[in-house]
C-alpha cells in the first residue's frame, strides 16, 4: 500500500519527469511498442511474484527452464558453420572446436536446402556457396570425419529436406557404429515459418508437415536425445516481423505439429520434451528478454494446461538464440561486433540454451576465420568476464520487464485467436495472413528508418565517408566443379538397381501413412542422392506453386 511519502515521491518526480527537456520523437522499442518514462508497481496490476514469476526450473519458467541455469552450466556456443564442399567444412568445423565452441552447427547450400542435387541445372553457380553441399551419405560421411558424434552436439539447419538428411546423419552414425540413442543435436525440420517468410519450399503445406511429424515420431523411439525440430522464429524476424509476431507465429507452428502428432495417436510426453525453439536477439535487450519469457510462460500452460502433458519436460521451452542478421549492416562492418555483443546479452538474460553469435563480416559474404573466432569470443567474454552467469535470473522482478513481458503474452494470445478465427494454421497460411502481417511491419520499420525517426549508425547516422574494406571470404568457382566430379563418381559406382527399387518403395509408403523415416534410411544406404528422393516424394506429394490466396 502506497504511504503519504510515496505518493510525494511520486509527484515530485511526475512534476521534474514534465519539466525536463524531451526527446523529438517519443521513445518506443524496435518493434515499435511505446515506452514509459518509468515503470512502477502500478504497471504490473493484479501481479502474483509467487505465481507469476514463481523459480527458476519451475511452472511457469519465467526465470528459466533450469534451477541453476548458467551458474551449473553455461549455454551451448554454436557457431554456424558451413561452406564449399564437406571436406572444406569439416576442417571448419575441427578449427572452431579447437577454438573453444563447445557444439556445431551445419548450415547447408542453397541447392541442398531445395533438395537439389549439384548437378542438377538449377544449382548452376550455388554449389558450396551460401553453405556446404550435401549430395549423399558420403558427404554426410566426410562432414563428420574425425569427430566423435557421441561426444559433440550437432545442429542441421535445413527443412524441406530435413528427414533426408536426418536419414543421412543416423546412417552415417550407424556406419562409424555410433548408438543414436547417444547422439545429442536439433535438426531444424520446420517447415511452417518457410511458409511464413524463407520460402524454402518444395512440397504442398500438409504433406510438408507429415515429413515433420514422421521425423518427430521415429526419433521419439529410436534417437531419445535428439531434438527433433527446431521451431523458428528466427526467420520471421529477420523477414520483418515485430518481436510478438515472432514469438505468437513461432509458438503457433509449435503448436500445429503437437496437434498433428496426438492425431496420429502420439502420446504427448512422447515427444514434447524433444521439441526446441530458435528465437531471434534483435537490438532491443528489455523487448528480447521480455520475448523469451513470454515464450516460456506460453508454451508451459498450453502444454499443461491444453494437451494434459504430465512431465515436467513437456512443459519446458528450450531455445536456441542467434543474434539478429537482418541488424547487421555492410557500412562500418566493425561495428557490427558491439551489436552482436549486445544482442547475445539479452539472448543470455533471456535464458537461452545455445546460442550463436553472428560474425561482422555475414552481410559481406561467409565469415572468414578471423570474423568467426571474433564472434566466439564475444561468447566467451560474457561467459566469463561480465558476472551476467553469477545468479539466476538477474532482471526476474524488473517492473519493466515484468510488464513488457505480460504485455508480450496478451499480444501473442490474441494473434492465436485470428489464426483460430480463420480456420486454423493452415487456412490462416493459404490465405497469406502471416506474410501480410510480416509485409506490414517491415514497412513500419523501414519507413521509421528513412524517417531517421529510428537511428542506425553507419547508415542514417554517424556515417564514415572514407571506409576501408576489409578482409572476407572467398569461396572458390572450383567447388561446384570437384562436388559434381564427386556426384558422378557416386552414381558410376552404387548399385542403379537397389537404387530404382528404393526410389519406387519411397513412393509406394508416401502414398500411405507410413513413417517414411525406415525407407529412407535404406535410400540413405544404398546412395540415392537428395534430389532423387525428393523427385520421387514430388510425384506423390506434388510440389508448391506459390499459390496462396491473398
């Protein structure tokens, strides 16, 4: 209860706050949400510390999924790595190891990523470039040549194909005589936010998410420790969405895949404690941190309170952060360092469970070794020199945080309700909702930027005249032309007759409602490429035209 002295207070500092000289434009977050002045008690209204905010590792983790988060053990650091061929790759991957990384995390090329093989016309010129080229199980082999997969956790960036390269990851571990149930990772395997804003799209929307659910239903069996998809946020944001757009689409494709699992008679607890998120660290620390626990909260009631899972587990959002690509600018690449470095804090405020941190030179081209280890280091440094790990959740009670964070949660359950308004997430994505919303808040922002009513330096602000530029990576015309030679070889030398039956089995069982992850693992064996595996699902599934209703 407010005393006669507070309330003084209070006046005194309403009545210095108006006099004081102001800001042109009033304050707001980078998503455009107005800030106050202050944030008291008054803010939070009917809040329950006990139950709203309650302790760290328990319902409703709003400080965290653990009961002593980083002060027992930090976050996973992460770095994206991949480009050229597996070769080239696997050697990046032995230097960031050796660097201190404590995971790996595979980005692929743009063919494999549209479950092309390098040979294929359309890969002409993106081979290796964006990523590293994936053809077959032996490139899967050479990728993880001489790294202990029982000791290393990996993560695999890829979702239209993603159960084909599962496939190949588990053949592999099983050739090197590596038990899955010892493999630890995430593959991404979401295919929704593609929909929604990567366009990474190969087959329809509903056989689409079968391949993700076939995938979270084998691995739930038969790979207990890996992470069975990555539900991203992260290419919303960078697609232009607001910070609630991420988190309420995010948690919504989240909520899709829980739903089509328990319609195949899936018991939750199955599969939900191997379900993980990838949320974006955008600029604004107190809105970032504010998103991950809104994230936390959301997602524990619904699976307690909506799907009756019974185990802890269940209930616990686990995410995965990288800072904000769509942040970092080609103007001042250094500077892109201090961005980062901020971004990753509010990441680890946040509570996340890995994280990665982008390299100054990403909107140049790959990051160049100097570049990436720069960005390790950034994890590093906060790990270990800033005391942001000493205690559990140091802004737990922060009158700003607490409200922007019940604020996130009312934004987000009303975006649930006009998904459910137009039918559910598949109608809501055929009809062009989530790019419509996504489409309007870049131009929001972008037109705040060309306002200069938003200040980016070294671009409307604090600009350099004379620049110099610096070091970046090249990537070689020749690995297009090695990755192909090697892609042929394979194909002279495999059995074309194991090979035909597989590709025809595949299309048999996809007809069916038959996990295809078996099937698969024997095209994995018999060296059928990515391409023709997802050429022989086409002919079943159909392939995606683009063609939503707006």
């Amino acid at each position: 209860m407010a005393t006669v002295a507070d309330t003084a207070a209070q006046e005194r500092w309403e009545k210095e706050n108006a006099a004081a000289p102001m800001r042109k434009e009033p304050p707001t977050t980078v998503s455009s949400v107005p800030i106050e002045a202050l944030y008291t008690p008054e803010d939070l209204g009917d809040f329950d510390p006990e139950v709203d905010l309650g302790y760290p590792g328990q319902y409703p983790f709003t400080r965290g999924v653990h009961a002593s988060m980083y002060r027992s053990r930090l976050w996973t650091m992460r770095q994206f790595a991949g480009f050229g061929t597996a070769a080239q790759t696997n050697e990046r991957f032995k230097f960031l190891l050796d660097k201190g990384q404590t995971g790996l995390s595979t980005a692929f090329d743009l063919p494999t990523l549209m479950g092309l093989d390098s040979d294929d016309p359309r890969s002409l010129g993106e081979v290796g470039r964006l990523g590293v080229a994936v053809d077959s199980l032996d490139d899967m082999l050479v990728l993880f040549d001489g790294i202990n997969l029982a000791d290393v956790s990996v993560s695999m960036t890829i979702n239209a194909p993603a159960i084909i390269v599962m496939a190949y990851f588990l053949a592999g571990a099983k050739q090197r005589g590596v038990d899955w149930k010892l493999l630890r990772g995430t593959i991404q395997n979401d295919i929704l936010k593609e929909f929604h804003a990567q366009n990474e799209i190969v087959f329809p929307p509903v056989p689409s998410v079968r391949l993700v659910c076939d995938l979270i239903e084998f691995c739930a069996k038969d790979v207990p420790q890996w992470n069975t998809v990555s539900i991203s946020g992260y290419h919303i944001r960078e697609a232009g969405s607001t910070a609630v757009q991420e988190l309420a689409f995010t948690l919504a494709d989240g909520l899709h895949y829980v739903d089509q699992c328990l319609d195949r008679g899936m018991d939750v607890d199955d599969f939900a404690p191997r379900l993980s998120f990838f949320f974006n660290a955008h600029n604004d620390l107190f809105e970032e941190i504010a998103k991950y626990r809104a994230a936390r909260v959301i997602w524990a009631e619904a699976m307690r309170n909506k799907y009756g899972a019974k185990k802890e587990a269940s209930w616990k959002l686990r995410f995965h952060a990288q800072t904000a690509g769509c942040s970092l600018q080609d103007k001042q690449p250094q500077v892109n360092l201090i961005r980062v470095a901020y971004q990753a804090l509010a990441a680890v405020m946040g509570g996340c469970q890995s994280l990665h941190t982008n390299s100054m030179d990403e909107t140049l081209a790959l990051p160049s070794e100097h570049a990436v280890t720069l960005a390790l280091r950034t994890q590093q440094v906060l790990a270990y020199e800033t005391g942001v790990t000493n205690t559990v959740d140091p802004l737990g009670g922060s009158y700003l945080v607490e409200a922007l964070t019940r604020q996130m949660m009312d934004e987000a359950r009303k975006y649930f309700e006009h998904i459910e308004h137009q039918g559910g997430m598949i109608a809501a994505l055929e009809v062009g909702f989530f790019r419509r919303e996504i489409a309007d808040a870049a131009f929001v922002y972008q037109r705040e930027i060309d306002a200069r009513r938003k200040l980016i330096v070294g671009v409307n602000a604090f600009v350099e005249k004379d620049e110099k530029p610096i070091d970046i990576l090249q990537v070689d015309h020749s690995v297009e032309t090695e990755q192909i030679d090697r892609l042929k070889k394979l194909k002279a030398r495999r059995d074309s007759g194991t090979v035909t039956r597989t590709l025809n089995e595949i299309k048999r069982i996809a007809g069916t409602k038959q996990n295809l992850m078996p099937i698969l693992l024997d095209a994995a064996a018999a060296r059928c490429t990515v391409g023709e595996i997802m050429n022989a699902l086409a002919d079943v599934f159909g392939r995606y035209d683009g063609g939503m209703r707006w």
